[in-house]
C-alpha cells in the first residue's frame, strides 16, 4: 500500500510523535510502517540527553514555545526537548513545513 500522500517523508520524524499520530496513521501509513505485512518500523533515534536546559520550559509550552514560529527550531531543541517532545531527531519541525502538514490535514 503506498501513502495517500507524496509529503510523508517531511513528515517521517513525526510517526511516533503522539500529537500527530492520528493523521499520520491515516495519510502515511507506509512510510510510518503501518502497513498490514511490514515486518520493519523504522527505526527511531533518541538522543540520550534528552533534558531541558532551560527552567521556564514547563511555563513556555503553556505559551507555545514549542510550535512558536518567531523560534528557530535549533533553539526549541536546545532549550526545551524534553518538555516539547523534541527528543527524536527531526521532531522539531520548521514552520514552513509545519504550515504545510497543517494545511494538508486541514484540507482532508
């Protein structure tokens, strides 16, 4: 079964993510491995020293630090990992692709 979608792989590092599951289960089944049949998943990276290295995190993802556009993704990572679900390399994403996921779930 291939993907409804030819954006799914912009949207790979997202397949764990739980915030984006529901939509990535339906519009990029195979490139997150959910296909009837797939014997692989692939594979997820997780950075060991995933920790906030700020103290405001758990004030600022009240605020929407984490899809804040005015923050480069870098310094959402560097700051806020943990408390942003940044952990998985790619996780953070940029707002023009993530203006781009939106519209594409919007639309559907």
């Amino acid at each position: 079964m291939d993907d409804p979608t030819t954006d799914c792989q912009d949207y790979a590092a997202l397949c764990n993510n739980k915030m984006y599951q529901q939509f990535l289960d339906v519009f990029c089944p195979k490139t997150c491995g959910l296909c009837p049949g797939d014997t692989t998943v692939s594979p997820v990276t997780v950075s060991p020293n995933c920790v906030d290295s700020n103290p405001n995190c758990k004030n600022w993802v009240k605020e929407g630090y984490c899809t804040a556009c005015f923050v480069d993704c870098s310094d959402r990572v560097k700051n806020c990992a943990k408390s942003c679900g940044f952990c998985n390399p790619g996780s953070c994403l940029n707002c023009k692709t993530r203006q781009k996921f939106v519209n594409f779930v919007n639309f559907e």
